[in-house]
C-alpha cells in the first residue's frame, strides 16, 4: 500500500500543473487562515483577487528572475490601484485613463512573452480595484485603502509562495519541459511512421498534413523548453545538472532534424515493394522509437531506467530485411536501395542519438552550446520592438486599438444603464476578447457555457451548504481547479472561477443577488468582445496567408544555405545552424497556426483560401523534410569534387526560393520561373547517377528532390495569390 501511495504521489508531482495548483492552494489556506485568526471573512475576497492577479501574472524564470519580475509586477500593480482610485470619481477622466492604460499595456507584450503576461495581470488587477470600489458604495472614501492595501497584500504573498518555490524546486519546470518534448517527438515519430504503411488507396494527403500539425507542437515544445533552459543558465553555466539538461535538448533537436527528413518519396517506396515486409520493418522502427521518445520522457521525469530493445530489435529487422532484398539482386531494385539503405542509416543514427538521451554526459560535448537569447538586453532593444509594431499591420497593434475601444464601450454602458455588479462586464470583455477572431470565438462561447455551469454550481453549494466554513471550503477548491484547468479546459475553469466568486461574495452580503447580474455581464461583455474583434480592425488570418506562406519559403532558403555552408565549410552544429534550421521550423508551425485560426473564420473571409493554404503547408513541410535529410548527411559529403561542383545549383535553389518568396509576398504572379526550373532540373539530372554503389550522395538526390518540389510549390504559391484576389473582390464590401 505504501509502495502504490508513493509511486501514485510522485506521478502527481510530475505532472505540469500540480505546482502551481499546489502554490495557489497555499495561496489561498493562507488567506483563509489569516481571516479566520482575525475573524474577518471579509478580508477573504480581496486578498483572493490579488492572489488571482498574482498567479495570472507570474512568468517562469529561476528564483532570482521571479524575484525581479515580481518587484516589476507589483510596481504596476500599485501604479494601476493608485490611478484607478484617483480617476473613478471623474468618469471622463477614468474613461481617458483606462484606454490610455490598456493600449500602453498591449503594446508593453510587443516586447515579450513575460512582459505581456505581466501587462495582462495588471489590467486583470485594475478591473479587480473596480469591482471592489464599487461593491463598497461606487466612491472611495479618501484615506481608506483598506481593500486596495489587502489585494496588493494578495498579490505580495502569492509572489512571495512564487519565489520560494522556484528557489526549492528550480529544476521541476525544465525536467517536465523536456518530459513533454520528448513526448511530443514521440507522438511525430509515430504519425511519421504511418506514411510508411504499405497499403494503396490511403488519404497520404490527410497523413502529410496531421504530420505539419504535429510538427508545430514539436516546435512549440522545443522553443518552450529551450526559453526554460536559458532563463536558468543565465550566470549558472558551470551548474552541471543544467548542463545535462542543455544536452538532452540538443539530443532532441538532432533526433528533430533527424525525424522530419524524407529521403526519397514514399508513394514510390510503397509501389516498388508492396509485396514484401522492408516497408512494414521502416514502419515499426519508427513507432518503436516513437514509443522509446515517449518511453525516456517519463523516464527523464520520474529518474527511472530507460529501455529502448524493441526500438533495436526492429532495427536489426530492417537491416536484415534490406539485406535479404539486396540478395535478391532485382535489377529492378538496384537503384532503389541506395536510399533504402540511406533511410536506414538515419533511423540508425536517431537509435543513437535516443540511446545517449538518457545519459548525455557520456557522449561527446557539444562544439558550441550557446543558446540565442530572444528577450531584449536593453531599453533601446525593447523600444525598437515597440516601435516596429506601432503600425496597422501588426496584430499586436489592431489588438491595442480593439481592445481599449470594447472596454470603454463597456465603461460608457455601464454608466448609461447602472447595472448592479457592472464592471464585472469590462472583466468578461477582457477575458474574451483575445487578438484574432478565431481564438475570441472558441473564448465567448467556452465563457458563456462556463459561466452558466458555474452559477448553478454557486447557486447549488449556497442553498445545500449554508455553513460559511464548507462555503469557503469550496471557494478555495474552485479556485484551485481555475488555475489547474485555465489553459486545456476552459469551460470548467470559469464555471470554477464563477462558483468562487458566488462562495465568497456570499460570505459578506448575499450571494444569490449576485447570480442574475453575473449572467447578464457576462452576456453583455462577450457580446461587445464579440463584435469588437468583428468590427474594429478585424485582423482575418486569411489576408496574410500569403504572407506567412511566403516566410515558409524564406526560411527554408536560410536553411538551405546554411546547410550549403556547412557542407562546404564542415559540419559544426553551431548556433548560426541551429538558429536556421529553428527558424525554418518555427515558419512552419506558424504557418499551420495560422491556417487552423483560418479555419474558424467566417465562410465569407476564407473561402476557398484555406484548401489552397492547407495544400500549400503540406508542400512546404514536404521541402523542410529534403532540407532536414540534406542537413542530416552534412557528415558524409567529405571533400569531393562532384558534390563540390554542386553547391552553385544549390545556391541557384536558394535564389529560387527567395524570388518566390518575394513575389509571393508582394502578391505578383511568378510569371517565367518555368524557364529556371527546367535549367535547374537538367542541370541535376544531367549529372552522374546519385546512387553509387558505395552508398549514399545526398547532396546530388536531395537537391534534386527539392528542385522536383519547386514546381507544385510555385502553382500552390500562384493559387494563394488568385484565392487571395477573389476572396478581396467578394469580401471587400463586407470587410469595412
């Protein structure tokens, strides 16, 4: 029993959101104690509005950079609680200052991710000050900061919580960072694994794209865990445990680069040898060390030994498969297990790379570990970011124009029509109204039907629970399920936010007064959020499809030439490489982001784009996949000349590609590009054959394969931009 208790206990503790539900429970035992000590519930409901605050706000970082960005974050919060109380006697300053504040604070996130989230807290706080004025009379009294004092109290001992936890437990975040990495490589490497299934009449198509999609979360997962990292290895680069870790996520983006590259088409593979087992053998390695990715992030998570045997018993299948038909001697074949054998080679490598995963410090250390630190270093930096987005065609700004418009939109109903509990309107617009229409849409319904639950589950706990202990019992619980649920489970988390606000307003006045407003501001405040993100600068996903496709492309062309670099200079897997090869990714998973949001557009403002976007993404990723095999292979170019002389019709490529790029992203048809595609064709295909009979040439066959993908990549480019000009014609009128 012992035993299955703490194997159960350490299970929880590796999960990403047990931490911070566990702080916020601390958080909030701590409120309740203190107001039970003084026997004041009362002070229970401000200093869970500044606890909230707080936890919204809070940034990973190690202790000392939480120290800093909580010193920050207080700062603002006390700056917005001193304005809000200054300015909310006089409703035209008030409604001044509040639009000034929020389009200062938007444009603050153009700096950063942690200085977005800091911006986000303290509007979050400022509307918090609103609440609490106006449910103690609608004017503060001067010399009264009673309540202003006990959220801040909040927000200080929920930062304080925050600090020393990340001091004690500095490691948990990156070790469940790379947990889910691996897991995520794992999840690729199984759906990879599926393009090798030998059957015909399968939807390769529908393969291709669930593959980019998945890419995306890789990519996410990498530049998470890599952000972690970095942050702890600031002045700490002689800390060994940080050290392995920083190994371990190298490891993962050379089984990364290694796990997206295609040697050879697949379709030709299957036809060529549907009648024997070598495409079955390809397809079970892959998911076996799909499932051994997955196998060594629970093992780097829970410290226990990692097993990959099958992952190398299905590797010797293969060879033995490969070595069985080379047996064979089909003349048929002869050309074709040159690249089976380079697929194998690769699978091989990755068998490897996954083997040093667990134990990283016994393989060799890295040339050239740095990190490229994507946070400004300077107040000049910060504002040039700043400065660049002040433009309309920055979602960040439209966002800071929109957003300050729906508050006081709200603001000025609320003092035309008086409703009781009203600022909790500008609360819900907050939440709601997000940067893009398709991310405000799934947030206004997610709100509503949370809202609904949540205050039948209030209305239920105060009429079955009349005891004040079980009633704040629960707040905390819910709370507590808030933040446990906030990012995967929206529903529930506002049906728990809404049953701990009923629970702890109930404590100093009656909670069921509160249940008819909530419901009415909620649908008012999701109504304006709704029509802001609507009307006022719409930033529709599908008017810069040809934008972000055309960043695709010009990504892929720094990674070509770096590659190209490399193969002509040596392989060195230094950050100018491993800067173009994420970047390369990053366009990709953008570009899938972006035509998921186009998904949830209305009909009217995508069309047809989105087939168009989605057959494009699938081209694109299938190019990334030729340039990850060639810069996979950098190692076995060596120094000859034939491969040499090839290096001009790479670089030829590369030109290609950023003249698409550019025509692309201007709009203009790629009008005589046929003519230096087939000179580039001839010149490859003239060469002599790229399989030779001691092996693998990857730069003759994987440029001929990029250079075989330039065609269907400009008539999908070409029909980006004809789907583009069509929609803009019908959609023009409605657009405003």
């Amino acid at each position: 029993m012992s035993t299955t208790l703490s194997l159960s206990l350490r299970r929880l503790w590796t999960l990403d959101k047990f931490a911070y539900s566990l702080r916020v429970f601390l958080a909030f035992s701590g409120a309740l104690l203190l107001s039970w000590t003084l026997a004041d519930i009362s002070l229970v409901i401000p200093l869970f509005l500044g606890i909230i605050a707080s936890a919204l706000s809070e940034t990973d970082d190690s202790w000392q950079g939480r120290l800093q960005a909580l010193a920050v974050t207080l700062l603002c919060f006390a700056a917005a609680a001193l304005v809000v109380r200054w300015l909310f006697p006089w409703p035209w300053l008030f409604a001044l200052g509040l639009g000034v504040a929020t389009f200062v604070l938007i444009m603050l996130g153009a700096v950063g991710q942690r200085y977005a989230t800091i911006a986000s807290g303290t509007l979050i706080l400022s509307i918090y000050i609103m609440i609490t004025i106006e449910h103690h009379g609608g004017v503060p009294q001067a010399g009264d900061w009673g309540q202003t004092l006990l959220i801040l109290s909040g927000a200080a001992w929920y930062g304080a919580i925050s600090v020393i936890w990340c001091a004690l437990f500095s490691r948990q975040p990156v070790k469940q960072s790379m947990a889910q990495l691996y897991r995520e490589l794992g999840n690729y490497l199984i759906l990879k694994s599926t393009l090798f299934e030998p059957l015909r009449g399968i939807d390769i198509e529908a393969r291709r794209l669930a593959l980019a999609r998945q890419n995306g979360r890789v990519v996410t997962a990498l530049n998470q865990a890599k952000e972690m990292i970095f942050r702890r290895l600031e002045g700490q680069r002689g800390e060994g445990k940080l050290n392995r870790y920083l190994r371990i996520y190298f490891i993962a983006q050379e089984i990364h680069e290694r796990a997206s590259s295609t040697h050879y088409p697949y379709a030709r593979l299957t036809e060529a040898f549907f009648h024997h087992d070598v495409l079955f053998r390809c397809q079970r390695l892959l998911d076996q060390q799909g499932q051994a990715c997955k196998r060594l992030g629970k093992a780097l998570l829970l410290n226990r030994p990692f097993e990959h045997d099958q992952s190398e018993q299905a590797l010797a299948d293969l060879r033995a498969s490969i070595d069985h038909l080379r047996a064979m001697d089909n003349p048929a074949w002869r050309d074709l297990m040159h690249p089976l054998n380079a697929l194998a080679d690769n699978l091989a490598t990755l068998e490897e790379r996954l083997a040093t995963g667990y134990n990283p410090d016994a393989g060799d250390e890295p040339g050239d570990a740095a990190l490229f630190n994507r946070s400004p270093e300077s107040v000049k930096e910060a504002w040039e970011r700043v400065r660049l987005n002040l433009t309309v065609g920055s979602p960040t700004f439209r966002h800071a124009i929109r957003l300050p418009v729906a508050l006081l939109t709200g603001y000025g109903l609320l003092q035309w029509i008086h409703p009781a509990q009203g600022f909790w309107i500008l609360l819900t617009t907050l939440f709601v109204c997000r940067p893009n229409f398709a991310a405000t849409r799934r947030f206004l319904t997610q709100r509503i039907a949370g809202t609904l639950l949540g205050l039948v589950a209030g209305w239920a706990s105060i009429t079955l629970f009349p005891s004040a202990l079980l009633q704040t019992g629960i707040a905390v619980i819910a709370g507590v399920t808030f933040f446990a649920t906030r990012e995967r489970h929206y529903v529930i988390a506002t049906a728990a936010i809404t049953l701990l606000v009923l629970c702890s307003f109930n404590q100093v006045g009656d909670g069921f007064d509160l249940i008819w407003p909530r419901l009415f501001d909620t649908l008012l405040g999701a109504l304006i959020a709704g029509a802001a993100v609507f009307f006022i600068l719409p930033d529709w996903h599908g008017r810069r499809l040809h934008r972000e496709a055309a960043n695709a492309l010009e990504a892929n062309r720094r990674y070509l030439e770096e590659i190209l670099h490399q193969y002509a200079s040596g392989k060195r897997d230094d950050l100018a490489y491993r800067l173009a090869r994420r970047n390369a990714h990053n366009a990709d998973a953008a570009l899938s982001t972006l035509l998921a949001n186009v998904l949830q557009e209305p009909e009217a403002y995508r069309r047809r784009i989105a087939d168009d976007g989605f057959r494009f993404l699938v081209l694109s990723h299938t190019l990334l996949s030729y340039l990850s095999a060639l810069g996979a292979h950098r190692q076995r170019l060596g120094e000859e000349a034939r491969d040499t002389r090839l290096l001009p019709e790479g670089r030829r490529i590369a030109d290609y590609l950023k003249t698409l790029a550019d025509h692309l992203a201007r709009r203009e048809p790629a009008a005589g590009f046929e003519a230096a595609r087939e000179a580039l064709l001839a010149r490859l295909e003239g060469r002599p054959p790229a399989w030779e009979e001691e092996g693998y040439r990857p730069m003759q066959t994987q440029l001929l394969l990029i250079a075989q993908q330039l065609g269907p990549l400009t008539d999908a480019a070409e029909r980006l931009i004809a789907a583009r000009d069509e929609r803009d014609d019908t959609a023009a009128p409605a657009a405003g």
